[in-house]
C-alpha cells in the first residue's frame, strides 16, 4: 500500500508540472509558424530562437519561442547553398554562411521582428524594411483581435535602380552608407523621412520603411497569441 501511495502522489506531482508547464507555454510563450507560399525554396531563420531551416515550396516550420524573448527576428533568405554541416552561403539575408542562423541577415532581408513580453505588458510585432526588402512577408496572429500586418508588394521588381542587388531591393543605409540614410552622426536624434523610406512606406505602408519612422508600424496583441509569418502570401 506504501509504494501505491507513493506512485500516486508522484504521479499527482508529475501531472501539476506538466500542467504548470503547459500553462505557462499556453499564456506566455508563443508558437511561431512560419511558412513558405513561395513557388521557389526559402532557407527560413530566426534569431534569438529558431536558427534555420529550408522551406519548399509549402512547407512550414513550427518554433516555440517562450515568454520574454526580446527584439526577436524572423527572416528568409534566398539563393542559398550549404554544405552537409550547413555552412554556404546565399544571395539575401545571409547570417554569416550557416543553415542555421545565430546573428542578423545581411540586407536586403525583409524582417518580421516581435518582443514576447512574459509579463503582463503587450507583445509587439511589426515588418521591417530597415534592412531592405527580400521576400513579401505577411504576419498573421492566431488572436483574431490583433491586426494582421502585411507587406505583399514585390519591391525588388520596382526598386529604384541604385538599391538593386541581387534578388532583393537594398536599404538606402546599406547601400548609399550615409547618416541621412542610416539615422546617424548628426541625424542621430532628427532623422526625417527621405525619398528612398517614402518609397518603401508607399510599398508597405504597415511596414518600418527605415530606422526612425513612427509608431504606425508596430503592433500589439495579448500574450497567448501565436503567430504565422508566412513569406509570398
Ligand atoms: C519579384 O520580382 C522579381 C523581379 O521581377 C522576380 O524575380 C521575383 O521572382 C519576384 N518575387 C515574387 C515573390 O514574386
Ligand atoms: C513611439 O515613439 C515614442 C517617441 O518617439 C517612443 O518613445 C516609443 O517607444 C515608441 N513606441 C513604440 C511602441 O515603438
């Protein structure tokens, strides 16, 4: 009777973990679903959860991302090539020739960035074209409530000519390499729109056209959502 009692009572304790667990999982941390519609293969990434992995076209890649991750990013990349130990290189978004990123992508890369919170202020997300733009990338919370945030327009077909590199449309910052651009030296604490982020707004007005534009490109959902992040929607 002694040792069935014991079993019980670890039994209940193992039951109150795993549901302290999942509700912990359930209301704070989030799931992230990205997908690829695109008719060609993109080599997904994210940092500081997810690292990478290569989508078909079609294919999705489920990540847990938990409560109080911050300034975290997801991205894809294009024309790629990596080794069987995952070393290579691509065309976008390249985070130092790994499959499976752990810095930033080199622009262009369009960015799906968000903070989960983990206590009980709003999580935030929003697109960036502060790094230039790769792929259209649309972001959709489960939490119907919350907006959904699109950039669907192909702006590499568009790009004014002195952005355009391979596969992608380069950030004025990164291409041009000057302060009115990039928001520094003396345009550190002024730092107007130029004719290149009033170009990429006019593109994707819900998306971050450069480093100081305003508050209308982020948005807020009540922790427990999760997200999909789906690229060519
Ligand atoms: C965007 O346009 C470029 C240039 O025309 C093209 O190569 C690329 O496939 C297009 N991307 C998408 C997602 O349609
Ligand atoms: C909105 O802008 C203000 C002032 O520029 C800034 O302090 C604040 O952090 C911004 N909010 C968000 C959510 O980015």
């Amino acid at each position: 009777m002694g040792e069935s009692t014991l079993a019980v009572s670890v039994s209940v304790t193992a039951t109150l973990a795993l549901g302290l667990l999942l509700y912990l999982q359930g209301v704070e941390g989030a799931t992230f679903v990205i997908q690829n519609q695109c008719s060609f293969t993109v080599w997904a990434a994210g940092i500081p959860v997810g690292g990478g992995q290569a989508l078909t076209q079609g294919q999705t890649w489920s990540v847990e991302v938990p409560a109080g991750t911050r300034a975290g990013r997801f991205w894809g990349r294009t024309g790629c090539s990596f080794d069987a130990s995952g070393q290579g290189s691509c065309n976008t978004g390249d985070c130092g020739g790994l499959l499976s990123c752990q810095v930033s992508g080199r622009p262009p890369a369009t960015l799906a960035e968000y903070t989960l919170t983990g206590d009980n202020n709003l999580d935030t997300y929003d697109i960036s074209l502060v790094d230039g733009f790769n792929l259209p990338l649309k972001i959709t919370p489960s939490d119907t409530t919350c907006p959904t945030v699109d950039c669907s327009s192909n702006i590499t077909a568009n790009c004014p000519t002195e952005l355009q590199v391979v596969e992608g449309c380069d950030s004025a910052c990164a291409a041009l390499n000057s302060p009115q651009y990039c928001c520094t030296g003396d345009y550190v604490d002024n730092c107007p729109p130029t004719s290149y982020s009033q170009y990429f707004k006019g593109q994707c007005p819900q998306a971050y056209s450069y480093a100081k534009d305003d508050n209308t490109s982020t948005f807020t959902c009540t922790p427990g959502a999760n997200y999909n992040i789906a690229f060519c929607a």
